[in-house]
C-alpha cells in the first residue's frame, strides 16, 4: 500500500515535471514565477522543478 502510494506520488512529480518543461518551452522563458503562476504551485515546488530542468539540461543555470 505505502508502495503504491509511493510510485502514484512519483508519477504525479513526473507530469508535473513535463508540463514544466513544456511550460518554459511554450514562453521560451524559464523562471520559478512563471512556474508559479502557470502550474500554481508554491515557491519550493517550482524551485525543485527549476534544478530538476537544470540538471536534464532543459535549462541553463541561474543568471542571478
């Protein structure tokens, strides 16, 4: 049961991540305000996604 919940988690990450990245693609602009806004999540979650994308190379590293 802990298992399945575990893997229903992991894939709820995985969509979300990939509406990231469409997201940034449909924009050709990569922020976590506009992570926010348009997936309606909070600071941290877009953050994550943000160094998730960085790490696959989707995007480059923060200019800030």
């Amino acid at each position: 049961e802990f298992e399945t919940a575990r893997k229903a988690a992991s894939e709820s990450e995985d969509d979300l991540l990939e509406e990231a990245v469409r997201t940034v693609r449909e924009y050709r602009h990569a922020s976590i305000s506009l992570l926010q806004r348009r997936l309606k999540v909070g600071y941290s979650r877009a953050a994550r996604l943000m160094d998730q994308m960085e790490a696959r190379n989707i995007v480059g590293p923060a200019d800030g």
